[in-house]
C-alpha cells in the first residue's frame, strides 16, 4: 500500500532541489525538465497524473513569486527560469 505524496510534501523537495541549484547550475537558471530531472525518484513518477501534480506545485512556485520565466532580456521567456530575489530570500530563510 503506498501513500500519497502531499503537495506541501512535493514543494519541500522542490524547494531542497532549488537550495542546491548552485550545485546543479552555477548561474541560477535552468528549465522545468532540469527541475524534475534533479527531483528524487519519488516524485519522477511514470503516472501521468503525479507528474500533472509535481507540474501544478511547480507552477505555484512561480505564482508565489519564487520562480520567473526567461534567463535575461535576450531570453526572458520559457523554456528557461530562474529564482527570483524574492525566492532566495525564502530558500535562505527555510534552512
């Protein structure tokens, strides 16, 4: 029997995932696809309907104002991202 992942459960390991992006990307940017890439197993099910989920909760960061779409004003529209001051403030703030 497994137990179903909470959304506040996903967006905690979005955020870690976000807390190390340093790691994953020295500049801060990166895609949605990096993003669930770098995400544990867990959450890089093959049923379309958690990863409709994980989408949902990664979309929300962006409605809280801790993601932006675009890299710079050459490239300000998906499919690159970036955290914003507002989101590294909250990253730094949660550890």
């Amino acid at each position: 029997m497994s137990t179903e992942v909470t959304d506040e459960e996903i967006e905690e390991v979005l955020l870690e995932v976000l807390r190390q992006s340093p790691e994953l990307n020295p500049r801060g940017i990166f895609t949605i696809q990096q993003l669930c890439k770098y995400s544990p197993e867990t959450l890089n099910n093959s049923n379309e309907y958690e990863q409709r989920r994980v989408l949902t909760v990664i979309y929300n960061l962006f409605l809280k104002g801790y993601l932006a779409w675009g890299h710079d004003f050459k490239d300000p529209i998906p499919p690159f991202c970036h955290i914003t001051h507002r989101g590294k403030e909250m990253l730094k703030r949660d550890i």
